[in-house]
C-alpha cells in the first residue's frame, strides 16, 4: 500500500511543475487562478504522503522530482539550454530519488 503514497507525492510534484511554471508565465487573472490551484494541490498531496511517510523522505522527492519536471519542461516548453552536464545531473537527480524510495518504510515502522 506505500506504493499509494508514493503517488501522491508524484501528484504533488506534478502540480509543483504547474504552479513553478504559472509563477513565470502567468498573466491572466485565470492563469493565476490555476497557479494557486496548483499551489493549494501540490502542498495537500504532499501533507497527505507525509502523513503515512517520513515527511523529510517524501519532502525530498517532491522537490527532486519537482526540480527534474521544471527542468524537463522548461526544456521542452520554453526551449531552455540542454547540457551533457544538466543531462547528468537529471539523471542523478533520478538515482537519488529512486534510492531514497527503495529504503524508505512506513513510518513507525
């Protein structure tokens, strides 16, 4: 059942791309809007998954993966510089998010 609040700290870090991306980019009264929607997402999630979960665990990943989705998008989107060394660095990010999940149990546990 971790595997469920897991998931809600990817959800979380989904919406922490959203609100990353809307605190650049937003300019309408709607696109600010979805930006605190998004904002209000991500933290909920994340209080949610940091109540079964070590709260510094999972706060970890939701900002790596936080951190990989900005990135990944603004490379995409917004045509943002790509580097051999940004590429590495993504990738260690994704080493290091994957470790801290592999050792991490419930909490109490």
């Amino acid at each position: 059942m971790m595997l469920k609040h897991w998931l809600r700290v990817v959800y979380g870090a989904f919406f922490e791309v959203g609100w990353v991306v809307g605190f650049k980019h937003a300019s309408t009264i709607w696109e600010w809007g979805l930006t605190a929607l998004a904002v209000y997402l991500s933290f909920y999630f994340l209080i949610k998954a940091g109540e079964v979960l070590p709260a510094g665990t999972a706060y970890a990943v939701f900002v790596g993966l936080g951190t990989l989705g900005t990135t990944v998008v603004g490379i995409l989107a917004f045509g943002e510089p790509v580097s051999l060394a940004k590429v590495a660095l993504i990738g260690l990010l994704l080493i290091g998010i994957g470790g801290l999940q592999t050792v991490t149990t419930k909490e109490g546990n």
